[in-house]
C-alpha cells in the first residue's frame, strides 16, 4: 500500500461480489496479453513499455470491432457524439 501511495497509485478495490468494476480492464488485458504478448521473447522495460503504448493506440485508433460496428473505438465514440450533436 505504501508503494501505491507514494507513486499516487489507486488500488481498486470494489465490494465483495462486485467483479464488474474492473471487467472492461481485465477483457483489455487478456486481449492485449493475447495479441501482443504470448509467444513473444522477453524485452527491456523501456521496449515493452514503447510495445504496449504503441499497442494501446492502435486498439483506440485503428482495431476494429464487431461490437462497434466494425469501427474503433475512437471511430465509434466520434461518431456517437457528432449524432447527438
């Protein structure tokens, strides 16, 4: 705990029973860990750290999904927002 706190860190912690909190980040993790890390060899800090954001903007910007009508998720958000507006 002190680790987290001296780094500004939030632990989540949720109600026993109340798993949903953190389904959406655990689901990101598992796809990321299965797109871009299984089979992989081991790297340094700093390029597996450069991996994963280079990974996270792709999902964002570029991954389309089935759920999202085949858009990403910046597509789906953009165009969500310009309807209402």
């Amino acid at each position: 705990m002190r680790t987290l706190k001296e780094n500004k860190i939030f632990q989540s912690m949720s109600r026993k029973a109340t798993c949903a909190d953190n389904a959406s980040m655990e689901n990101f993790f598992g796809i990321l860990k299965q797109e871009m890390y299984y089979g992989e060899e081991l790297v340094s800090y700093e390029e597996l750290k450069r991996r994963i954001e280079e990974y996270i903007d792709w999902y964002n910007n570029e991954r389309s999904k089935i759920k999202l009508a085949g858009l990403s998720p910046v597509e789906y958000r953009t165009q969500s927002s310009q309807s209402v507006a």
